[in-house]
C-alpha cells in the first residue's frame, strides 16, 4: 500500500511510471481473476486504491 507522503516526494515522470506499473499489475491481476488463480481478490481493491493515490498525487502536482 502506497502513502501519499511517499507519492508527494516523487516527481512526475515516477508518478507515470508507478501508475502504469500499478496498472499493469491491476491488468494481471483481473487476468488471474477470470482465470481462477487468483488466491487473494482483496488485492484488487487495493490496486485500485493505490492507482486512485497516484492519480490524486498527480493532479496535486499540477496546482
């Protein structure tokens, strides 16, 4: 789980690249999903969450 203290030290190219990293794995993860390999769906919802923090953190860096 990611902390926005950590977010808002990092620049904007790193917050592109933890976004389409976090994505990636989200993608992954719903893959596994239908697959039925998924062990822990709870991660889903924290992907979400994370991808939500980094968007937020994003657009603080813009103002």
């Amino acid at each position: 789980m990611l902390k926005m203290t950590e977010l808002t030290k990092l620049s904007k190219e790193e917050l592109g690249k933890k976004e389409s990293d976090l994505r990636k794995d989200l993608f992954d993860l719903k893959i596994q999903k239908t697959l039925g390999t998924l062990e822990k769906s709870a991660t889903l919802k924290k992907l979400r969450r994370d991808i939500a923090r980094v968007k937020t953190a994003q657009n603080a860096a813009k103002a």
